[in-house]
C-alpha cells in the first residue's frame, strides 16, 4: 500500500507540471478540454490516495462551517 500512496503522489506532482505547461500554451476548445481532464485526473488520484486511508490533507473540509480554503495538498498548482 506505501508503494500505491507514493506512486500516487508523484504521477500527481507529474500531471500537474504537465498541466502548468498546458496553462502556458496559447488557449484552444480543445486544450481547455485538456486541461480539465488533466485536473480531474489529479483530483481523482487524490480519491485514490483517500481509499488508500492516506491522511486526510483537509481536516476541515466537511466542516459547513469553516470559512478557511486549504491550499493544495502536495503543493499541487493545479
């Protein structure tokens, strides 16, 4: 399961550099697109991270009441 976590971790920190890239392109329908999908890959390795019982980066996050917004775990840009 450490071997899942931190594969998860650095194709997470991957995509993003791969994302910022794509940020920096001249925009495009589909270059949006890809961007989008890039960032819902991430999100959804940080649901795989969460069925691996990884700790939880926002201990607040189900919170109705916290007014605070995390910065992104693994120091992501996203």
């Amino acid at each position: 399961m450490e071997n899942e976590i931190i594969f998860n971790k650095k194709l997470r920190k991957s995509l993003d550099e791969q994302l910022q890239i794509l940020k920096d392109a001249p925009r495009s329908r589909e270059r949006s697109l890809s961007i989008t999908k890039l960032q819902e890959s991430i999100m959804w390795l940080g649901m795989d991270l969460q069925r691996l019982n990884d700790t939880n980066p926002y201990p607040e996050s189900k919170n109705p009441n916290n007014t605070i917004i995390e910065p992104t775990a693994d120091g992501l840009k996203m």
